[in-house]
C-alpha cells in the first residue's frame, strides 16, 4: 500500500538511507517449503555490488545479508521474510557541502520540496544504495521461479552511442559490464576510460528476459503483466523509459510485419515480447530499458540552493560513471518479483483452469 | 486491490466487455464540492469516441454517460461516484467464425490460457472498449486538476512513418488525428487512405504533457510518480513502450547534455521529463508512449484453433486501422489519473511541510 | 483501496445512494467458468428486501438486479461482475426538512464535517440501502463457496432483551425474524408490534456461521481471518460489535474451560469460533454481531443544526424499528465474502502444501 | 498488501518470530518532521515488556530498539522507518517436545495445515512476541497524534470475572496491571497468585479510548474508522471480540436510550463509543476488547499428533497466565495506528473543507 512496497501477493517492502545504519526488507508472501539462505541472495548481491572494477564506484560495501525471519531449518515457512543489511562504508563528511544545494538531475530539489527535509548524505533514500535490498528480494523470487522452470536474465544493450548486439549468456558473466559480446568488452573500456578523464558520465540500455514463462499472467485491465512490469522497471532510479517487445519500433510496424503468427510448432516471432492483452503469452517476456546518465559528475554545472540564489556546482563523492553498468541485476530482480507476484495470482483465481490447447513457446 | 482498479487514494474500478450490455465504472476519492455533471465527461468521451471520421471504426456509439451516485445538487459528495454507459451497436454476429480461433497479436490464445473460458465478442474485456471508462474517470480528474491549475493535454507525435513536430496546441483540436501540426495533416490522411487500401495497420507514438503540476508529487522508491505513469500508460491496450522525458534518448546522452540546471528563472532543459528522483519537479511531466499497429487487419495470416490445429485467418468486424488516432484521450485520462491520485497521496502525508524556496517552473 | 471496496482478490466495490437514481457494484476476482445468472443474486435480495412484512420499513423496492459484464454464456469469465439495481421507491421529499439538521446518532452531524456536503435524502450513502449490493456480490460469493462444500447461514440469536436459542435452520426461513425457534416468534411479533406503539426501536443480536471451510484460511499477522471478519462484519452500518466463537465471555474463562481439545474424532468444543492463531481450522467458523437500535424514530429528541443552534428533531420517512430484523442476510453477505477471499490468498500461497494429518470437524 | 502489513497511508509492516534473530519493522508513511528517537519508543516497549511483575512470563528481554532508517538528525524524514529489536533469551530447548503435537488452542494444528512447516519454537510467527513490533510502531502514532492534540490511552476493565471500575489514569500506571482503581489491585494479586496455584489461565477486557480526535475520520463504507479498528484490535492474537462504544449492550437498548443526543455544548453521551455513520464525531473513541485465556498452561489436555494420533499434552516454556496483563500498551498502539491511518486519509480528500458548524465535545 505504501509508497516503499512493492507487489500483491509476493510484497516487497523496503527502506535504508545510503549513509544511514542499514538497509532493511520484508518480503511477504514467499510460499512456504523453498530452501532458501544466505548465499542464495549473496550470488546477486555480489553481482550489483560497488566497487568490483574500476568502472564502478569505489565504495566498499560488503553488501552481507541476514535472514532475520521467516527460514526455519532452512526452509521458508510462509511467514514473512527480514533481510538487514548494514552499512559499512559511508563517507558522509563529503556531502556536508551540498547541504544547502540542489545538484542538478537529483532528486534533491524535488524532495526539498516533497519534504521540507532531507538526508543529503550521499542522496539518502533516493540513492541506487536501496536497490540492494531489491536484488535481495529478487534472488527469493528467483530461487522460487527456478523451481517452476522459469529463468530470469539480463544483459547491457548499449552503453552510450555503442550497440551491443546479443551473442550468448556465457558472455554476460565474464566481464564488468554484462556484456553478451565478449568482443565488444575492450570498446567498451576504451569508452569508459575516456568518459572518466572527460569527468563525464553516460547512459545505457538493459535488455531483461525470462523464459519457461506460463500463459496466463497478468491481471486485465490495469494489473496487465506488462503495466506492472513497466511499474517495476521505471521504479528504478535513472530508468527513464521502458519497451515491452518491439517497444517504440512498433510505431513505425505494419500489422502484418508486428503480428506474432502462431503455428503448431510455435510462435513465429515475438514482437509482443511474450504479452498478449497484457497476460503472457508463452513467449519468452522481453523488456528493455533505458538507463539516464549518471547525475553526479564533477565537471561544474548551474543551480541554485534552498534560498534561491545561483551556485556552481561540482558533485563530489564516489560515483558510477554509468549507472547502467550494475542496473542488470536489479532490472532482474524487479522482473522477478512481477513474475513471482503475478504467478501467485494467477494460482488464486484460475486455479481450476485447464484447457487442452497446447502452450505454444517461440521457435 | 483488484485487477481492475487503479490508484490508491483515487480509485477508479472498471468493467465491460466491447459486447456486453453496458460499461460500468466507480470513482473513489474525488473530494468533495467539485461541480460536476454528465457534461464535464461527454466532452472527453467525445473526442476518444469512435466513427467520427472515416480513419477509425465505423462502429456507432454515442458513448452517453450516466451519473449514478456520488453526485448531489450538481457537486460531489465525496462518496464514490457510479458510471454507466450503455453499449448501443454491437454487431456480434461478426464475431462467432472466430469463437475457436486465436486472432494473432490479440489477447484471443492468452485469455483462453489464463480462463478457460472467453467472450469472444469484438474482444470482450480485451476490446478497447473499456477505454471509454478510462476517459469518463480521467474527465473528473481533469476538471479537479485544472481547480488546481494543472492542465494535462496530448497529441500524435508520430503515425506509422510520418514524425509530427510539436506546433500549437490549437491545431489538436482541429483534426481526426490530434496532430499538432496543421500542414502535416493532409499528409495523415494520404497516409491512412493507402494503408487502408493495402488491408494493412501501422502503429503510432502519442505524447502527454501536464503542466502547472506542483514540486513533490510521487512516493518514493516504488510509486515515484514515473513509475505509477508508466503502469498508468502501459495499461492501456496496444502500448508497447513509455518514455519520460528524453526517455531512450538519455542512453546515448553525456551527464552534462541530459542534466537539466537550475537558475533562479528556472530549469534550463527538461532531460527529466519533470520527474527527479520519481518525485514532480515544478516542471512539466512530459511523456511518450509508443502503440502498435492493430492487431485486427483483414490480411490473412497463419495461426492455430483451441485444437491446435493450423489455421488461416481474417480478422473482420469494424476496427481502427490505427489505434493511435483516438489513443489522445485516453493517455491523458490516465496522466490525468496519476496526477489526481498523488496530489491526494501527498496532501495526507506532506500538508504541513512548507519551504521558502521558490518554485521553479521551465524557461 | 478505496474506502468503498472490500477484499484483496476478491475485491467488491460499491456505490450508490439511497434516493441516486442506481446502486452498482464491481465484483472482481471470481473464478471463471461458474454458472451465475441474475436468480442467483435475487433469491439472497429478497431475503434483504425491504416491505416484505409489518416489521421493516414499508419502502417498496423490487431490488431486481442486472448483471452488466462478467459473464458469457451463463458462465464467469475471470472478468470484472458489473452489477446494477435501480432506485424506484424514493420519496425524496421527506427528507427536506431534515436538510440543516443532524438527527441524533445519524451519520448526519460526521458526514456533515468530514464532506462540508451531504446527500440529506434518507441518509444518503450512510443509508443501509447500500447492503443491498453486498447481499449481491455475497450471493456471488455464496454460490462459489457452495461448489466447494462451503455452507454459510445465519439467524437472529437475540431481539431486544429476547435471547433466542438455536433449535433449527428449517424455522430461520419460514420467518420474517431469521428467527431458529419457531415458538418465540409470536412473542417477537408481539413485541415489535408494541415497540411501534411506543414510537421506539431496539438492538438485536445476529450470528452467522460457515462450515465445511478447510483448515488454512487466514493471513497472520494482520489479516487473520477474524480480524478480517472483524473488518467486513463492523463495516455494516448499526453494528457496534463483533465476537468470533465465546467472544466477550472467553473473559471470565479458564485455559481449561476455553481450549477446545483435539481427539482423533474432531474437536471437542468451538470456543476458538474455528480460528486459531488467525488462520481457519476446519471447526465451523462462529461470529455474533450486535446491532444497535434504529436511530430514525418518531419520539423527538434534542439536536443542533448546522449553525450550531439547539433543536427539537423528529425522525420521519419509513424506517425498520429493528435494523437488525433485515441483517441476517448482509452478515451472511459478508461473511461469504470474506472467506471467498482466503480461499484464494490460500490457493495463491501455499497451492503446493499437503500434509498427511487428516483435517478434523468439530464433534 | 500483504498479511504483514496494516493501514494504507500509514502503514506498518512487521516480520519476527519469537525464537528468531529478530523482530523487524518498517513503518511507512509518518509525515516528515517529527520529532523521534529510540526513547520515544522505548517508552511503550518496556510498558509491554514482559517480566516486569510475577505475574507475567519470566522471559527476560530488553526489548531495545534500533532506528535504522527514516530519521535524520533528530527528525523523521518522510522516508520508511525500519525498526530492529534482536531477540536475546530464546530457550529455544524448551520446545523440542511439541515439534510433532498440537497444543489446544494454539496456532500450531491451523498453521501446519495452512502452511505445512512450522517454526514450533515458542510459538513462531504466532507467538504475542510479534507484538513488540507493534507497540514500537504505534508509539511513532501516538508521537504524532500527541502533536495534534490527540491523546490514546488504555487500562484493563475486568480480568476473569473481576469487573474493574475506572477510577483514574493515575492508577493505570501504577501497577502491573494497568488496573484504574488502585483498591482493586489487591484483589487481583490476589486472583492471578491462586490462578498460578491452579495452574490455569483466564481472561480480561481491555479498553481504550482516544480523546481530542477531530470529526471526520473513518472512510465509508468498508473502510469505516470502527470497521478498521474492529480490524485492528482482532488481529491481536488472543482477541475474541471487539465493542465500539455500548457495544452488545446495544442489542437490549431503546433508540431512545442509545442516541447520544446533541446540544451546542456537546454530545449528551456516548453510547456511539465516537464513531457515527463509520465516522469520528468529535466524542471520544471508546473500544473494548475480549482477551481469551492464555492456551499455554500445565494441567494436562488432550490433543494429536502430527500423525493423527491421540496424545496428552503439557505445555511447559514460560508463559503469561493472563496475556491480558499486557495487553493494554498493544490495544493502545493498534488504536493509534488506526487514528494515524485515517488522519493522513482524511488530509488527502477533504483537505479543502470547512464548515461553519463548531465540533461538539461529549459533555
């Protein structure tokens, strides 16, 4: 209900402050019975966490994880699950500066006014920092989902002006950047390496798919799988837009070239990225996001600050130079838990469904 | 909760099939005192209804509109407010060849998957249809917002090919097509005319933009006020992609390009689409989303019956080539919606903060 | 979400007043494929209906309820249940000179300064006219819980200080009391007939009861299954307390006297009303309510108007002298609806959960 | 959304079983500004904690609290507050025996058919301990509400068969028993000290109250405020019924006795306990609610096992004789939780009204 949860039947509600003492999560409605500890959610945590190659902030947070509640002998019992953790490497004395100032693309004005109060220490709530507990609570969702046959990946499409076309999963593993193309790799640190000296900073595009994926998800009209996804997805910080499928392509499609024809063998194309009337299709979901430059960059820009009067101003701190470039695990976990929230779902009112059209997967 | 509403604090709840006996809505949350009445709503079903020029579906529907509650002596009451429109031309016998086929691109095979059981009428609940409930809900949000001096307005940005740059608001109203540029329309309509030559449908791109929205609407981290818009805008049917602001643009931007700075006069840029940190920013919430082609042509194409077996389709009955077109009104319902729903959710929780700084709106 | 809906998958929402031209309610979240049909509502209507004998009010509504959406053929979709009963018997003009007065223990004098505005005639939204949508979109909940073994009935247990023991389902129908004891129901004629004659009104005591539920039912912490019953039971206007099994007298007894022990035959006793920690354990679920005493009556009381001044208030219109005499079928309502939906939250959560203990019934 | 969590605007989630790491909350939605520390929780934390008195269980824990989110400064920042209390004197040892029975009364037969897992350590999730939670939450409530010049209180009004007659606040806080009649104490100490010697349990009748509660709160007609209060306090395990105001008294009272008649100089009385229509009417908010005896004691019943097998049960650990002991700092919180839910409610849709009517106080 409230502004800090997330999902139906599968909840997710979290808080933690960048420089505050911890970040902390409860996920409501894991059902009971999944094996489920620590290292289940350390693999992804570690997989978003800072720090793990130059280009990427240099803050070091171990990113541990407890489980509080909710496992019992190893097992979740249905009851809700806490995860804590702590905060071991803020530097809050390099914000003192920016106390009474508005760094520009922030969230630092807008909450000024939101609020009347905010915690300037290193963005406080509206830090990437709170999205370790979502990678937390998308590994559950993960776990439970592998466990129905459904996979959950992602891979950076593109990094500023470089397209990165997919060349296998085993790629997106071996490199900083979840790349597919291991050829691409050194351009893009070439890239990044400039964009460093150029004291810039730059955007990107995730590309997020889940496979083995039931017909049947999504709540028409509102809760359409692709309406909550697209919730998910832009509830990150810096996503600024978000494609189900053949996305803003479609615009330029005919009917005949968009529509996914069906065959006995299968789907013939997926330009509907695995939704049909917001309920999925069989087709593996696909969903791309675009990430926006880092805001915290060094070279001075113009602002203002909480009187009114112009400043200059040049954010200090440690920084993504592209926030992008750890945004695949979290765009993984929000697809997580919109799948694990609207499989649950669809178990609680179709339960008794079955028909004896066979579930068609895309050639 | 269900489905079928949507917002938190104004709730709308709706249901209708494209070929049952009515269209039925309840608005909860409109504050009290607000004249209103049955022609605060007509004029918005009016522009979204369809048969008004020979680019949409011929399908007659007068689209009236019922008050049925919530209305006392012309003003609302605060209780929820009942709306009822009768559907007046169905023509379902169109419709029976298609009871055991999936149409492909529609939501035919994943109804029958999710269900079980499906009204295969012009769509049933998947048919546009529902979308005139959107409008007539959207219709009251508007009429508050603009109490409160916010304006949500749209246009065509883009049909098939053809981009529209934005010139005047005036021309909107002046064309089947919302196209803001009054050159650009004959253009529109050559374009439409071949493509209904060719049996074929395209897809379109359709921009919102609300302005005079005060700083700090949206709730951190998962209902910023972008994400809400884009579940909001996703829901609608055909729409596969939402951007805010420089939306996919941002990927292959610099920090120093997409950071919109901040002067006493004002924001110099809006990278943001009015949205920082997922809370409004005084400037103005601009979005774009992106609709596919219809899904209903009368090419034939290859799909499957409930059986499995292979089949040739046509999809006949009265579509619109082009979705899009009368896609205007119903995007702005839904800004309409989202913004009405977090002016209320930010009066309960922020009534007393209040800050001497100004507010800034763009240059 | 709103205020006016009920249930998280099983949602009903409601509006209407009691001189507005129409009640309507969605009801989202019913299973496809059940057969439902308009008689299906309107046997449980006409349980509620007003004017059916000398002891309720002798307003004259048929209460004929129009399915709008939903259902196909005879049967469920999964879509939003669109229903609708016009208003027919209003007279309005008895309420004008009520319009700038508060009766005592009306929603008058809490309408009048939460809203600043009110719907005066015959109580507006506070009227109980708005159970009648609950009665429906119970009966829809009745019908399903029926298919799975799941009977919810109801009986008035005390009216006034006339306590009345339970001797027999048979009696409740034949009636106009819901009384189970068909030898008290001359001595309740004879007292409501007095009561008329004294120009008064009087509480009474309903309890419902649900059996054949299996174990599991219940979301602990919060939404337990009697705090939810709590919730819908207290939600009915007039009631002004809620027990599950020995309620209030669960107080002066012992730990040895209350706990109900388990043999392998079943339960012993049902203090626990057939939840324990919350959640359903196969015992009949056990609920009272009191209902308070109509406030509408024609001995004149003292009151203010809306400027504060003291007035002499008399109550006219047509009003029950016992509200409680029509309020077994809106507690079944309610009762029916909340288990509906756990049974879902149950199948959503914990679809995959067997064990071998067998499910005990009480003895 | 989810089971663990209450209240839509203010909303309070918790996780924790009793013989878990530890309890955690997350409490979203108190406005920004106020004032808080641990201390300001501390206070109701160690009013609830248990083994203060001998006639509570002789679990030893300091119940101290840790703010990790939300608060920066000194002051809430809007953020969501997430609460920690480590458990520290689990003798988890204590209940290795009842892994495979179930114990009369508990939630233990309910939970392992619902969830087919359970924590048995000292009762999991099901255990008073959760309660905790609540408490720390509901004090961050009253904080508020103190600022707005609402006051919650409590005491106990019976224990087993003992009425207790108010006297004076200054009595509750006197003794253990939140008792407000110092000459009743005595009597108690006397009753739970022979209780102990019998080795049973017995229950007691909580009321509280909030004074100074402005008109308006309560949204109609599911959302009631006594609707949601009834909610509220059933979901305190052990509750079997909730009264608002005269309560079940209501069933044998005349209109004429039960309507709280206005003057300008206030409401007459109070037998609508402060809530009119669903509505707060400016009197103050008067609930009662029935405890049962605790399940946990020594003397011998019968029960089964796991496997459906007949078995004699003891239950041994550390227990209250009476949960009703401390009771009343849980019943306060959920009120004042409640109260805080429906203000920040009340502030987002009737913000703009104002009515001339003064707000009558009862006399």
């Amino acid at each position: 209900m409230s502004g800090n949860s997330f999902g139906k039947l599968f909840t997710v509600t979290t808080a933690g402050e960048s420089h505050g003492p911890a970040l902390v999560a409860i996920v409501d409605g894991c059902p009971p019975g999944l094996e489920l500890g620590p290292e289940d959610l350390q693999h992804d945590l570690d997989r978003r966490k800072p720090g793990t190659s130059r280009h990427t902030t240099q803050r070091q947070e171990a990113d541990e994880v407890e489980i509080l509640s909710g496992v019992f002998e190893g097992k979740t019992t249905g009851c809700p699950i806490g995860l804590l953790i702590r905060n071991t490497d803020q530097k809050s004395k390099d914000y003192s500066a920016i106390k009474e100032l508005f760094r520009p693309a922030h969230a630092d004005y807008a909450y000024h006014h939101k609020y009347g109060i905010r915690d300037y220490r290193g963005g406080g709530r509206s830090s990437a920092r709170e999205t370790a507990m979502r990678v937390a609570a998308g590994a559950i969702a993960r776990k439970y989902l592998a466990s129905c046959g459904i996979v959950v990946r992602g891979y950076m499409s593109q990094l500023g002006p470089i397209e990165i076309p997919f060349k296998s999963w085993d790629s997106v593993a071996q490199n900083a950047f979840f790349c597919p193309d291991p050829d691409k790799v050194p351009e893009l640190e070439a890239y990044m390496d400039q964009l460093r000296r150029d004291e810039d900073s730059v955007g990107a595009r995730i590309t997020v798919i889940a496979e083995g994926v039931p017909p049947g998800l999504g709540e028409p009209i509102f809760d359409r799988f692709d309406a909550d996804l697209a919730h998910a997805l832009m509830s990150i910080g810096a996503v600024k837009g978000v494609e189900i499928g053949a996305g803003f392509a479609s615009i330029a499609q005919r009917g005949t070239e968009h529509r996914d024809e069906l065959t006995p063998a299968g789907f013939l194309s997926n330009n509907a990225g695995g939704v049909l009337g917001g309920i999925s299709s069989g087709q593996p979901i696909v969903a791309h996001l675009a990430l926006k430059p880092t805001s915290s960059i060094t070279t001075p820009g113009r602002s203002i600050d909480i009187h009114g009067k112009p400043v200059e101003i040049v954010t200090k701190g440690r920084h993504d130079p592209c926030v992008g470039i750890r945004a695949t695990p979290i765009a993984e976990a929000m697809l997580a838990i919109v799948l694990m929230d609207h499989l649950l779902r669809q178990r609680a009112q179709n339960a008794d469904v079955a028909v004896e059209t066979p579930v068609l997967r895309q050639l």
